[in-house]
C-alpha cells in the first residue's frame, strides 16, 4: 500500500503535466500509465501549440527544447477553389503566434523533466481502477509485474484519454454527454522530407487537406478518406498524387515527397462529458473532450484543464482555498465548448460531406470568401484560433 496526495492516472500530456506542475509546487503524486514508456513515446498526434501553452510549458521550465526547434507562426493558412492563400492571422489580431512543436517532443520533454526530478511514473499498469471517490479517502488499484498494488490519496486525476477507465468509473446518470461523429476520416503520413514553409488547410472539391510540420526535416500531411479506408490501400504514391490533387498548383509544385516513416487512419469525432468531476476524481484532457482535429486544440485543451486543475489543487494545499477547485469543471468547460465549437466549424467549414449538395459547397465557398473580405470575421476566427486566453 502506498500513499500520495494526487493519483494521476494516465501518463499522457494532460497526466505527466499535472504531475510535474503539483512537484514544482511540493504537492506529491503518483502517475499510474496502463502502457509501456515506449508506447507512449512513440504515438504520433497533433503538432501546433498555441501562445498559452507555449506560456505555460516555459513557466514550467520546459521551453528549452521548445524555444529551439519549435518554429514560430503568424497563424495558419486556408486555401481554396480560385481563391488567394487566406491567412488566420493570429499574430495580427490577438498579438499571440502559433508554434509547430509535436505532441511526441512534447512528452519526451516531460518525461526527462520528471526523471529529472524524481517523479514517481509507475508503467504497465494492469486493470487500473479508481475508488470510493465519493468519500474523504479515495483510492486506486492496479496490478504491476502480477503483483496487486494500491495508490491512497486525497484526490484521483482522470487523464487516462477517451478510452480511460475514470470516466467510466462516474454512474452515467450523474453525467452529460454531448457527442457528434463525423462520416470521414483523416489519413495521415509523416515523411523525412522538407515540410512548406507554412501550416496550409485546403478544402477541396475532392476533400480536404493539410500541410504541416515537425521540424526543418520532418513533414506531416492529411488528405480525408473514407472511414473504411485502410492504410494498405494508401501506397506512398497514392497519398502523394491525391494530396497533391488538393492544393493549387503552385502549392502542390512545392511540396517534396518521399517515403513516409509513418502512416495512419484516425475517426473525427466531437465529444465532451460534464461535469469533469466527481467527489474527489477529477477528468482532464482527452478522458473528458474530443475535438477533431481541425484546429489542433485537443493538446492545447488538455493543457488549459491542467493549467486549472493544478491551481485548484496548489491553492488547496497552499493556502487550504477550495475556490478554483469547485470552480474547476465550469471554469474549463467554458474553454471546451468554445474550442469545440470552433473545432466542429473549422471541420463543417474545411470538408467535403458525402450528402453535400452543391448549395452545401458554394455556401462554404462564400464563407471563406466572406472571410477573405471581413476584418472582422477573420478577427473573430482568428481570436478562437488563437485560443481564449486563460481565465483568472
Ligand atoms: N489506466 C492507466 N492509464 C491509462 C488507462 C488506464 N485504464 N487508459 C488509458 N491510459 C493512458 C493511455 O495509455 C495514455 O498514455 O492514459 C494516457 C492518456 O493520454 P492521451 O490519450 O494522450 O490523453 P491526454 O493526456 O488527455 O492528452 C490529450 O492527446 O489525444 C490527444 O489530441 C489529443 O493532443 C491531445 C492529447
Ligand atoms: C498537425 O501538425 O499534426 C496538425 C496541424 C493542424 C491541425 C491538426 C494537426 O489542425
């Protein structure tokens, strides 16, 4: 038997943040991940970063790595039929850039900053199971190395993604759940080629597309694909020509193909289950919200949940004020639902629907025009693309 003040569960960003922000302000806690250390620095997810988590990640003390090989953007540009390349340009409107740093730099950053520190990350973890979360003395259970092995603590984080078992642990009838799908999938592919200087969507009569990046020598490109698509039917070359096909000439023309070291196929979906807390378990990042990936806020949501959820935790310790604590649900939830929305627009606004009819397409084309036009709809986008700044 063991005992901590905060039992993490799930050794993702949102788990591996929280445990280090609570270290740096002397709250002890035990992460508890169901997967190896290899695995999970091996997944490959999104790659854009906004202002605050950038912020954040440096008041944390960990902007070394990302201050060197993040590279800086004003904002991300859309393009489409007969149309200039349209910037959301966040740099101008909110004064704050967008930063190309992938989700798997950003875990190893954190994984090196809690071995560093001395951090307690228990791996491999088998039928991890929280309990008794209703009452002053909650607890977690799981097994390692076939031995049975139990976490007691004051408070339990869920941030075990959306397949967790946290959230699963809260009876459904205490619980709301807001849940949309969407009929396409992304396929995706990392290349060791050049990306483009710039982060481009493209929405397309053959469906939409994206360029981004890693870094100077590591490209990652979308193309939406049938959900029943498999990867083997996806050959380098096919990718290739089809993302190509997406993007006006002169784009297309520059972008440099090679062997991809990485393919996948991930669903859409929208989702978020509410209230994030329940007795002393509290959910963060994915274990709570899913937004499609349109707009890159998934990570950056994960880390304004942490953002909150440490501060009602230190304040708690420290200062023995439960304020942003009980506030913590409604207060992240305000920036979940705001980056949802945006997220479900961007994808409504950026794909092609296979019921879509032609008014469908030209009334999309007529928003990006619209866009292309009003100040003060790109202000408006770009402010939500931007990220809502962190509430007090
Ligand atoms: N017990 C312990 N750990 C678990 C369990 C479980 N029952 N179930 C899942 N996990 C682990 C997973 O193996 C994973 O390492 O919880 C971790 C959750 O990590 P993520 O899924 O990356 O979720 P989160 O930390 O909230 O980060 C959100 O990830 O999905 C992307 O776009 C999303 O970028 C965002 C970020
Ligand atoms: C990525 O680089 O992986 C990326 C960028 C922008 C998005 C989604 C993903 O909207």
């Amino acid at each position: 038997m063991e005992k901590t003040r905060v039992a993490i569960i799930g050794g993702g960003p949102a788990g591996l943040l929280l445990s280090h922000i609570l270290d740096l302000n002397g709250v002890d806690n035990i992460v508890v991940e169901q997967r190896s250390r290899a695995y999970v620095l091996s997944r490959i997810r999104a790659g854009v970063l906004e202002a605050g988590s950038v912020d954040m990640l440096r008041s944390m003390g960990l902007g070394e790595r990302l201050d060197r090989e993040g590279k800086p953007h004003d904002g991300t540009y859309i393009v489409w039929a007969g149309s200039e390349k349209l910037l959301i340009d966040t740099k101008k409107y909110t004064g704050r850039d967008m930063t190309a740093y992938g989700q798997t730099a950003i875990t190893e950053d954190l994984y090196a900053a809690r071995d560093k520190a001395g951090g307690q990350i228990i791996d491999e973890a088998e039928n991890v199971q929280p309990y008794d979360m209703t009452t002053d003395a909650p607890y977690v259970t799981f097994t390692k190395d076939g031995k049975e092995r139990r976490i007691d603590c004051d408070y339990i984080a869920g941030c075990d993604g959306f397949h967790g078992v946290s959230r699963k642990s809260i009876p459904a009838d205490l619980m709301q759940v807001y849940e949309k799908g969407y009929p396409f999938g992304w396929l995706a592919i990392m290349s060791e080629t050049a990306p483009l200087s710039d982060i481009i969507y493209a929405n397309h009569e053959r469906g939409f597309a994206l360029a981004s990046q890693r870094n100077e020598r590591l490209s990652r490109y979308y193309i939406q694909c049938d959900l029943n698509d498999n990867v083997d039917e996806w050959p380098d070359d096919r990718f290739w020509e089809e993302l190509k096909a997406r993007f006006p000439k002169d784009i297309a023309d520059a972008i440099a193909t090679g062997p991809s070291i990485e393919k996948s196929i991930a669903p859409l979906r929208s989702f978020v289950a509410e209230p994030m807390r329940h007795g002393r378990l509290f959910l963060a990042g994915d274990a709570a919200h899913i937004v499609p990936p349109t707009g890159a806020k998934g990570l950056n949501l994960a880390f304004s949940d942490v953002y909150y959820l440490s501060r009602g935790l230190i304040e708690h310790y420290g200062k023995n004020n439960d304020t942003y604590l009980d506030g913590y649900s409604d207060m992240a939830l305000r920036r979940i639902w705001n980056a949802e929305r945006l997220s479900w627009h961007l994808t409504c606004l950026l794909h092609k629907f296979p019921d879509d009819d032609r008014f469908d397409q030209r009334t999309r084309e007529d928003e990006l025009a619209y866009l292309s036009k009003s100040e003060i709809a790109m202000a408006a986008l770009a402010e939500q693309y931007a990220g809502l700044p962190f509430e007090d």
